[in-house]
C-alpha cells in the first residue's frame, strides 16, 4: 500500500446531516458540500421541516447522488460522497451513535459564545468521523437539541448573526475544512 501525497481527501470523514429546506436549494448544498471535502450527506426531516419528500425521495436522492458526483468530478477528489436517503433526526442521532462518529456538532442558534465551539472545534483531528447537523428553516426546536445532547452531539454557535440553512453547514465545512488541513 502507499499513500497518495496529491490526495484532495480530508483526514477526516465529515458527514453533513443537513435538514431538508426548501425549493432547491438542497442541490447547492449537495454541490458546495461536496467541494468542500463532505464524505457523506444526509438529508434530515425535522419538527420544522417545511417540505415532505416522501413521495419523490428515490427520485430526489438520485438526482442529489448525480450533484455530488459532478462535484466531486469537478474538485478532482477521489472519492465520490454518498447522499443517504432521508432520515428522520432520530434515526440520524442513532446512525452517529451506532458508527461511533467521535465529533458531533450541531449548530444551535441559541447557544451562546465562541469559547465553547472552539473547544468542540479543538477536538476535531485527523482519522476522526465527524457529524455535522444543520437545521432546515425555522432551526432546531428546544426537544430536539434536548435529545442531541443525550446522544452526545455538542450545541456550538457559529456567532452572532442567524446563518441561513445553506449557509450554516457551509460555513462550518469551511472552518473544518482548513483546520483539518493545518490553516487555522
């Protein structure tokens, strides 16, 4: 075996456990997602989930796996990110429990400072499998970050400003994304 020195793959694993939103912007989170070295995406039905997807979802997953695979294309990574069908956030909370993910974040806009993100964001390294839940629009409900946390997913603020679903989980990809890599 040898290790490929020109790899665009991250250390780490970084799953993406995204609420659904609306209209289509769940292919450009897919796209940007993808660009930014997600392993896996995950389309998550929360309390505040808007649209139902469960008449189309086979149809939507496929045309969300083709996303990812012309995205990894194009950022020439070597591997090709699986979108999941979708997930209630149960199921995804008991997914990362039962794989043994070591980091688990969900951004929570109620959670108050930067210290604690930089402490959850300090004990992201390397060969590490990382969860990442995003909200979809109208965030998280009170019960639900009340059941992250007894399933061991850590609140973290991403700031002052409320971010957008498409916004957040970017956001916090990009911040891992260069930690991972040594910038920050």
């Amino acid at each position: 075996l040898s290790e490929n020195e020109d790899s665009r793959e991250l250390p780490s694993r970084i799953w993406l456990f995204q609420g659904l939103p609306k209209s289509d912007k769940m292919e450009f989170i897919i796209q940007k997602a993808v660009e930014l070295g997600a392993a896996g995406i995950v389309p998550v039905s929360t309390r505040n989930t808007v649209v139902n997807w469960t008449q189309k979802e086979e149809a939507k997953v496929k045309r969300w796996q083709a996303i990812a695979e012309s995205a990894a294309k194009q950022s020439k990574r070597s591997l090709v990110p699986r979108v999941s069908g979708i997930m209630t956030l149960k199921e995804a909370f008991d997914y990362v429990e039962s794989q043994g993910f070591s980091v688990r974040l969900i951004p929570y806009e109620h959670e108050a400072g930067m210290d604690g993100t930089k402490t959850e964001l300090d004990a992201a390294g390397p060969g590490q499998d990382i969860a990442v839940f995003i909200g979809p629009e109208g965030g998280f409900d009170e019960r639900e970050i009340e059941l992250a946390l007894s399933k061991g997913v850590r609140p973290i603020s991403l700031g002052r400003r409320i971010l957008r679903t498409e916004t957040a989980g970017l956001a916090l990809l990009s911040v891992l994304m260069m930690r991972l890599e040594g910038a920050l």
